[in-house]
C-alpha cells in the first residue's frame, strides 16, 4: 500500500504518491508555492485516483479494462493503466 498526497499549485491540483513529492519539488514540478491539501493510502494508482476524483466531485475512469490478476489472487487490475494488483503489486 502506498500513500498518496493531493497538492495544489497554482489554483490545480496534482495527485502524487508521498515517495516522489521530494524529487518533484526538486524538478519543479511541484512549485514553492505547492500546499499539500491531505493525504491518503491506497493500494494502486487507480485506487487513488478514484478517492481523489470521488472527494473532488467527479467521476473517474481507469485507462484500459479491468483483468484478473495473472498470478491467481482473484483481483482485478487494470494492465494498459499502473498494472498494479492491490494483493499482488506490480504486474509485469
């Protein structure tokens, strides 16, 4: 599972996971201005996105379709998206 922060830079939002803020801020991709608005865990990109969009008033739609896990866990995951299984982690 990972952490995903919320931040707002010049009146956008960005949704990054907590392990990348720092390199971000370091490209500029996060501005000094940036204020992180709240944080939150999840298992997969998708996830976050769908807590982010769903907080925000939106609906959102995850790129691809959703697959069962190769590995045999029983979860879906979205291989053209993260490719990420909430059980299994990263699907190569």
């Amino acid at each position: 599972m990972h952490v995903y922060e919320v931040w707002e830079d010049d009146d956008s939002e960005s949704l990054v996971r907590s392990d990348f803020v720092e390199k971000l801020k370091k490209t500029g991709h996060i501005g000094e201005g940036g204020k992180k608005l709240y944080a939150f865990p999840a298992c997969t990109a998708e996830e976050a996105a769908a807590i982010w969009y769903l907080r925000s008033g939106r609906t959102y739609t995850p790129i691809g379709r959703p697959e069962l896990c190769p590995k045999g866990c029983g979860i879906f995951f979205y291989p053209k998206g993260s490719a990420e299984c909430a059980n299994c982690g990263l699907i190569d």
